[in-house]
C-alpha cells in the first residue's frame, strides 16, 4: 500500500499582516489627499514630484529629474510636456549635448512652492495626527530600513 503524501497546509495571503499591501494603501491614501489639495492650484498629482526636485535645484536635464525620482525617463518627458503647456517649466536645448533638454522653473512654477509645500505639510500632518514625534521619527527609520532592504533585494 503506498503512503500518500501530506497534505501541505494553505497558507492564506492576508493582507493586514502585508508590509508591502499596508504601505501601498497608506501611499494611495496619500496620494489622494494630495490630489485634492493640488486640484485647487491646478496642479496635477505627477506634476508635484517633478516640482520639489526642480524647487531642490533647476536647470535639470530630464534624465536627471527621472534618476532623481526612480520614475522612467518617457514619463518624466510626457509631464513635462504638460507642465510646459500649464506654464510651470520652460525646457531649452543643452549646449553640450542637443538630445537632451534642460529644465527651468517659470515664476507661476516658483511662486507654487510656499503654496503647495504647505498643503503636502498639512497632508503629513493630518496623517501624522495621532502620533508622537518619537513615533514619527521612529516610522522614518523603519521606512529607511524597509526601503534599503527592497534596495539591496533589487540589486
């Protein structure tokens, strides 16, 4: 008579007790608080990101914005398109290297910085509400740990 091979149990997904589920949701969340504040400046979500680099430092090339931001270089390119048609950036050829384009901030797209910086503050803030500033601080390392993991996973 021949054994039959146990049955292994089924481990159930259980997206409560998922680092990676929990921490994409949070961002969704986020990211929809965001939304709702920029649409009042009339500033599209993927536009903001491309704003805080450019508000760190201007006269980027678009593949530096895409590096800095670890987003994909033809994204970088089709937002700027918009961001250019909404008036935020004017792009200029690069004297050393003419397939690249350099990116400047126009004075609509400097003047959002104190309005919109305020509002992702006020995101974080409300988000932050039932913490301490020891448990916020504790958040950002674990994050920091949590990111240099999936770094060193990604090679």
């Amino acid at each position: 008579m021949k054994k039959r091979a146990a049955k292994k149990p089924r481990i159930r997904f259980d997206r409560r007790d998922s680092l990676g589920y929990q921490v994409n949701h949070l961002a969704r969340l986020f990211a929809r608080a965001l939304f709702r504040r920029l649409a009042k400046h009339d500033v599209a979500p993927g536009q903001f990101p491309l704003l805080v680099i450019l508000w760190e430092q201007e006269n980027l090339s678009q593949s530096e914005i895409a590096r800095r931001l670890e987003i994909e270089q033809p994204t970088v390119a089709n937002t700027l398109t918009r961001m250019e048609r909404d008036g935020l950036v004017e792009t200029t050829p690069d004297p050393s290297n003419r397939r690249q384009v350099r990116v400047k901030l126009t004075e609509k797209g400097r003047a959002l910085e104190r309005p919109l910086t305020a509002e992702a503050r006020a995101v974080n803030a409300a988000a932050a509400a039932g913490l301490s500033a020891t448990e916020v601080e504790m958040f950002h390392r674990v994050i920091s740990t949590l990111k240099q993991g999936l770094a060193r996973e990604a090679g």
